[in-house]
C-alpha cells in the first residue's frame, strides 16, 4: 500500500495543477510521453477507489485527465498527498486548512475569503492559490482560542520493521513539526491578544530551553542531547544573571535569542540530512537497491594518502636502487620505520639522527621529508584560507588543520626562543638603564610606596580570595562537559571555598618558595577568521596566580600606580569615559576654529607583538620597583616555563605567557612604562597632576 500510495502521490505531484475559485478543482493529467506500461487514468482511478477510498472522475472531453472530486480533496490530502512539488503541497496545506476551519467553526467560508482572511498573498480573484509559490509549508497552527487541537502533517514516508531509517525520517520530521507548531501557537495567541509580548517572549524562552519535555525529538536522534543541554546551560546562565537581588525567582525573563540560535543551527544541520535520507528512501522504494557498479568518489582523504604513498615509494625506489641485489629485502622495512621517524621528528619540531646511516640514504630520506613537509603546509594554509572565507570545510579537516597551524606556529615560536637564547638579549645595557631609571623617577615623582608582600593577617583576604575563586569557577557555569584537569580544579575551587585560612597558608607559602613550576599546555581556539591561543595551567598553581591577581589589582588601585590616562579603568563606566573623553576635546583651545582652514587630528599608534618582545629580566628589574622582590621573582618565574602541545615542548625565556591569571596586571605596567618613554616625563608629569591633587582624565588645573 506504501509503495502504490508514493507512487500515486509522485504522479500527480508531477501532472496536476490546482483551479477553481470557491471550490478548488484538482486535475491531472498524463501526457503521452509520460505514458508507462500498465499506467493509465483507469488504473490510477481503481487504485484510488479500491486502496484509499478516494473517488476521482475522468474530465469529460479527456480520457488522459482526472479530477478529484471536491468531497474527497481533503481525504486525498491526508491519505495520499503529493511529491516533488512544493507550490502544490502549500495549496494542499491550504486546502486542508479551510477544511479544519469549516468544521471547528461549523461555517461555511469559501475558499477564497478563507485565503484572504488568513492574509496569504493573491494573484487574483479568481485563483488565488497560484501566488502560494512564495509562501512557506509550516504546520497547521489551530485557528480556534485551543492550541491542542488538530496537528495535521504532510508528509507520509513507507515505514519498514527492518529498514530503520524511514522510521528515522518520519519521527525526526513529526517532531521537528511539532516544535515549529508549539512556536506558531504561541504566536497565534500572541496575535489573537490572549498574551502580551512579554509573555510571548517568556514563553519562547521557555520552549526553547524545554525541547527534551516539549517534543521527543531525542528519542530518533540522540545526539541532540548536545543542543538540549546547550539550552539547559544557558537557561542556568541566564537565570543566574537576573535572577538576583530584588528580582529574586524573578516573573521569567524572555531572553529567548541564544536558545533560539541553538536549534537554528541544529535546524540547518538536520535539514539536508533529512532530505538526503528522504530520497534515498524513496529511490530504493522505486528502483531497489543498487550496490553494484558504484564508483568510489575520490576523496579528500584518498587524495592526501595517495600523495604521501607515491612520494613513500618514489623515495623507496631510489634508496633501494642505491643498494645491492643482496640486503635490498630485509632493509627496505627499516628504511620505511625510518621515513616515519624522520616525518614524526619533523612534526615535533625535534632533530632526527641515526648514528651510523649512510649519507646518501639519510639525504633521500630528508629529502622526502622536505617535499612532504612543503606539501602538508601547503594544504594547510590552503585549508585556512577556504575556512576562512567562509566555504564548506568537513569538520574533521578543520580540526585537523587547527592542529597542523598549532604545529606551523609551535615552530616559529621555539625558532624565535633559539634566536633569542643565541642573539639576545635586544635590548641593550645603555636602553635598560634609560628605561629602568625613567620609571624610578616617575614613581618618586608621584610617591609611590611598592606593593609589601601580603601579609599573614591581611584584613582583606577573605574577600579577595573569595573573588578569586568566583572568577575561576565562573568560567565553568555554561560549560556542560569538563575533563578530569577541570574537574580537579572545580574540586580546589570548593575545597578552598571550604577551608579557606588553608588556602590562604598555602598560597602565601608558594608565592615565597615556588620558582619552579609544572609545564604550561597550549591550544587554538578555531575562531574560523583567527585563532585564539588557550594554555592550560595547573590548577592548584592557577589558584595562587587568581589570589596574587586580585590582590595585585586591588593595592595598585589603592596606591594610584596608574596614570591617569590608563584606560578603560575603574574610576568610571566606559560610557561615562565617551563623554569625558568628548568633553576634552571640546575643550580644546580652537577645536573648532576652521577659518584659515585648519581641523583637529587625532594620532593613534599601533605598537605591534608587545606581549611577545617583553624581556624577562628586564620586566623582573621593573616590577621590584612597584612590588616585593619575591613576588617580582615569582611573576618572572611563572613566565619562564615550559610550554608544550603533545610532542611538542620548549621553555619560554621571552615574552609573556597570556594564559596567565596576573599577565594583564603585568601587560598594563609594562605598557604605561612604555607611554612615559613616548610621552617624557615633564609631558608625562603635566598630564598626571600634582601627587596630591591628581587630574582627572583630560582636565587639568588652571
């Protein structure tokens, strides 16, 4: 019955069109070239009577066309339905529609007032269902006040007890519908005036955060548990945002946009694939299954193995020439263990040797790494490029080529460090010492007292620890799967929320005796357009950089370490900084004075690669003057560890390391240090003020 009833409904997808102005007419006919053994109007006719139920009337000047009558067009519809014809569906649907209206409101609308009530467009009077082309087939949302009543569907796929997939199609497109209905109801109700647009909000919110009780949608495809949980987390952070203070459990919040942008993409991921399942469905139905004479299309993946075979055997097949007739058997297994060695050595960035291999042999074998090394960048960078503009890019090759960049800059980063430890250091004697004593002379100038070492009965403590731990377990709040290094430092986090003098203790010890610290490791983030690096500390050492973090920023901020025109900062919201900042250049003397043809500019420099050309021990010189040594030591020290990436590690001597918890404290003295050497130190000394009577940001005294 499945099969006739996909059959019929291709059919007439293909040769019917929709007439008539009160009561559609639908006709179809076959023409004689679509003509087929055995397919004639008679036969469709019997089918339908004997299978379905449904009577449909040969056209009386054509025995090729046939009519459904208007009592059996609604029952066609839901029986049978069409194929491959979208405009036709949407009448249908329409059809349909204007036949649940008729019953639920016991009227007797016509068709075309009904088209015209539901304000669909129209071409004209008399057939207004031929402008349904643009329009979109959606589920039937009630038009009564209930929303429960009548879900009415489209789409009808033969279901099979062994073939899986079909069940798949059906449940997976009934379920997604049954989304898109809830959503169109609520709408509905939302035009009907029964909710407000605050409510409407609250409940899309709801809907989209509650797709696991809504619909079943996981139960025929289970990985959409990923967008569930998605949603669940950033209903919990939503929720904890608003829901505080006075709002308390709060009336609902209707901040439904991040919800609705998960199952958007989940949406345009299904689609096709429901689409493609769809027609391998009906194509077996039709025509059987047909494994034999397939070509294997030629593959990314097939592209890049074959390359690296051909160039494997050309390199085996002039090694082996090289060598006599007699060892060229059992050699030629090792010579491949070496090539992979030598290929793996590359990767990681390590120098391959082999004591005792014939120079020859060893020139073929580098040689083949060379060619294999320029082709691997090559694909990558050619990768980056279609990632980055936007094309279509499998997954695994863009994970994959996240991986080789890591390596390509892994390379230049440790090409870098050996180029340092060889040339360095670049800064010279006579430009440390201007710069060292340039900062000795602005803090006397302003007084500052450094920053002591913290001491054991802190007044502050608590509080700054308990920031601290804030911090670093807010970064866990949306995320739903953490791996065991995570799940230790959630466990830190607690354990030091539980027994935090301990901690305290801990902390101050390890900030006094700790100079030598667990390698730091490091990954891309794959922003698509650039990559982000992340670098993964030891959780307990994280902890003690978090403490030193907030206590750093606290009595630098307590002292007034920065100058004044270090911002965005603390003294005032950054819109509040937009107007001062107006308010300055308004201020000027002649901003606006034009008459000899003069105009106000502004200067802005770019200081390029400052994080990654910051000298260590310059930088550990810099900080004494501000801080204890011992916690200028053991910044220092916290920068000059080992970095590693799988097999790839080295030890960071220069630069600053930016996953750091302090590396902003750090960056900002370093980079005011840098504006007074650009400024001077009277320039400098004007803008900030007197020591006791600072300026604010661009004023200054009369």
């Amino acid at each position: 019955m499945s099969v006739q009833r996909e059959f019929i409904a291709a059919w007439w997808g293909g040769r019917c069109v929709l007439a008539g102005k009160d009561v559609p007419d639908f006709v179809a006919r076959i023409g004689k070239d679509c003509r087929k053994p055995g397919v004639s109007a008679e036969w469709i006719q019997h089918t339908l009577d004997t299978v379905f139920g449904i009577s449909a009337e040969c056209v009386a000047d054509s025995s090729d066309e046939l009519r459904l009558t208007p009592d059996s067009l609604v029952t066609f519809t839901e029986k049978v339905g069409v194929r491959y014809n979208s405009s036709i569906q949407i009448s249908l649907d329409l059809v349909r529609r204007w036949s649940r209206y008729c019953t639920q409101t016991s009227t007797k609308t016509g068709f075309a007032e009904f088209v015209q009530m539901i304000r669909l467009p129209q071409s004209s009077q008399t057939a207004p269902h031929t402008a349904l082309q643009t329009s979109v087939l959606v589920p039937i949302a009630s038009i009564t006040d209930d929303p429960t009543k009548h879900m009415v569907y489209d789409i009808t796929v033969p279901q099979h007890e062994n073939f899986v997939a079909g069940t798949i199609v059906v449940h997976n497109c009934r379920e997604i519908l049954r989304l898109t209905k809830l959503i169109v109801d609520s709408h509905v109700q939302y035009r009907l005036g029964n909710v407000d647009a605050f409510q409407l909000a609250d409940g899309l919110q709801y809907l989209f955060a509650h797709v696991g009780q809504l619909t079943g949608m996981y139960r025929y495809k289970y990985r959409l548990m990923r967008q569930i949980r998605a949603c669940k987390d950033l209903k919990h952070l939503i929720y904890y945002r608003f829901n505080t203070g006075p709002v308390s459990k709060g009336p609902g919040v209707g901040f439904w946009a991040p919800g609705w942008r998960v199952w958007l993409f989940f949406l345009r991921g299904i689609v096709p694939l429901l689409e493609r399942w769809l027609g391998n469905l009906l194509a077996r139905q039709f025509e059987g299954r047909n494994s034999k004479g397939v070509v294997k299309s030629l593959t990314k993946q097939r592209v890049d193995s074959h390359y690296d075979l051909e160039l494997r055997a050309a390199v085996m097949h002039d090694i082996l020439d090289m060598m006599p007739e007699g060892i060229r058997g059992n050699k030629s297994k090792v010579i491949l263990q070496h090539l992979s060695e030598a290929w793996r050595c590359y990767k990681a960035n390590i120098p391959w040797q082999v004591p005792g291999m014939p120079k020859p042999i060893e020139n073929m074998i580098l040689r083949y790494v060379k060619s294999k090394a320029d082709w691997w960048t090559s694909v990558a960078h050619y990768n980056r490029e279609r990632i980055r503009r936007g094309a279509t890019v499998d997954k695994a090759i863009a994970r994959r080529n996240c991986g080789r960049l890591t390596r390509l800059w892994l390379k230049s980063e440790q090409e870098r460090q050996r180029n340092y430890l060889k040339d360095g250091p670049y800064v010279s004697a006579e430009e440390a010492v201007a710069i060292y004593t340039t900062a000795v002379h602005w803090l006397e100038s302003r007084r500052f007292s450094p920053i002591p070492f913290p001491p054991l009965s802190y007044k502050h403590d608590p509080k700054l620890l308990i920031l601290a731990l804030e911090r670093l377990r807010e970064s866990y709040s949306v995320q739903g799967h953490v791996n065991s290094s995570q799940r230790e430092e959630l466990g830190l986090i607690e354990q030091a929320f539980d027994s935090p003098h301990e901690t305290l203790n801990r902390i101050k010890r390890l900030l006094l005796t700790q100079r030598a610290f667990k390698e730091v490791g490091i990954e891309f983030m794959d922003m698509y357009s650039h990559l982000v690096p992340v670098f993964d500390v030891e959780p307990l050492e994280k902890i003690t950089d978090a403490y030193l973090d907030q206590y750093l920023w606290y009595e630098a901020d307590k002292r007034r370490l920065w100058a004044p025109w270090v911002k965005p900062a603390d003294s005032e919201p950054p819109p509040l900084l937009v107007y001062k900042w107006c308010q300055g250049v308004n201020n000027l003397d002649g901003a606006w004075d034009v008459d000899s043809g003069e105009c106000t500019v502004m200067l802005e420099a770019r200081l390029a690669r400052v994080f990654e050309k910051i000298d260590l021990t310059l930088l550990n010189r810099l900080l004494r003057l501000v801080l204890d040594h011992n916690l200028a030591d053991y910044m220092t020290a916290k920068n000059n560890v080992g970095i590693s990436f799988k097999d790839m590690n080295h030890v960071n001597t220069y630069g600053l390391i930016r996953g750091l918890q302090f590396a902003p404290f750090i960056f900002q003295y370093y980079g005011m240090i840098i504006d007074l050497l650009i400024l001077g130190l009277q320039r400098a000394s004007e803008m900030a003020g007197a020591p006791n009577m600072p300026n604010d940001f661009l004023q200054f005294r009369d």
